[in-house]
C-alpha cells in the first residue's frame, strides 16, 4: 500500500521532471534562460494579477499583507533580471531560492483571504507561480523536498501556468 507521504514524494519530483522533459538537447545556459524565462513570467503574471491590489476593500487584506505582496513582486522582477545573467547553474541557485522564498512571502501573505469572484485572478496567479517554482527549482539542479500543492494548483500543469501567468501580466 503506498502511503500517502509516498505519493506526495512521487508527485512533487516527477512533476517537475516531467516539465523539463522539453529541456532535453537543450545546454546549461538554455536551460538557465529558460528558468530566467519563467522567473520573469511569474514576476509579470503577479505584478499584474495584483496591480490594484492596494486599491482593494477586501477583509483579512490588511496594509501589511499589501506591502509584502508589492515587496515581493518588485523582488521577483530583480530576481528574472539577475537569473538572465547566470552564466552556471550554482550561480543561478541562490537567485532560485530567492524566488522560491518572494512566491512563498506572497502565497503566506496572502493566504486565507477569500477572494470576491471579480479577484479570484489573484487566486489563479498565485496557484500558477506555485507550480513554476519546483520547475525553475528543478532546472538548476536544486532538489526540494516534497510539499503539498493547494488545490487549486494540484492538476495544473507547468505550460497552463505559464498561460495563466502571461494573461494575467496584461
């Protein structure tokens, strides 16, 4: 019987393997500006999934919510220009783990508030930056250990939240 511990292991190291399938053939710096590519996706998907977020009247999003959630937005734009410059993958992994760090201040900062239906964008960008990370994570050869995905997240494949991100970002 596999335990359910088990099947999130599974989960969380074949997704992302899965997603560089595409990235076979392709050399280190490829791969790299790749993630770099993914990184500056996130960081537009969000900045425009939450362009008015400061305007909003919404219970539980305090001014401090907010401010993380800019923070961290204008980190992830830092962080896809510096990751574009990595010339090896140990130098991109720091920049990695900033993101993975910016998209988790954002998804903690965030969690909880119940989104009106006009703003459940905010939701979908946040879920569709969750499953990019491992596979930007995956790309420079960081191994993360096995986490639970929101729901909303769970069945969403890597190329749907790259869509989700890039509508969001106009």
């Amino acid at each position: 019987m596999l335990s359910r511990r088990a099947l999130l292991a599974a989960t969380a190291l074949a997704v992302p393997s899965l997603a560089l399938v595409g990235c076979a053939g392709m050399s280190s710096q490829q791969v790299i500006n790749t993630a770099a590519q993914d990184t500056a996706t996130i960081a537009a998907g969000l900045k425009g999934a939450l362009a008015n977020i400061g305007t909003l009247n919404i219970k539980g999003l305090t001014s401090d919510k907010v401010q993380t959630a800019e923070m961290a937005v204008a980190d992830l734009q830092v962080a896809a220009a510096a990751l574009a410059q990595a010339s090896t993958a140990g130098a991109a992994q720091p920049i990695v783990q900033q993101v993975e760090g910016d998209v988790n201040a954002l998804v903690g900062a965030l969690a909880g508030i119940q989104w009106p239906p006009e703003q459940k964008s905010i939701a979908t960008a946040l879920a569709a930056a969750q499953v990019l990370v491992p596979v930007i994570e995956s790309a420079v050869g960081m191994v993360t250990a096995a986490t639970q995905k929101p729901a909303t997240s769970a069945a969403m494949s890597p190329d749907a939240a790259r869509a989700i991100l890039l509508g969001a970002a106009r």
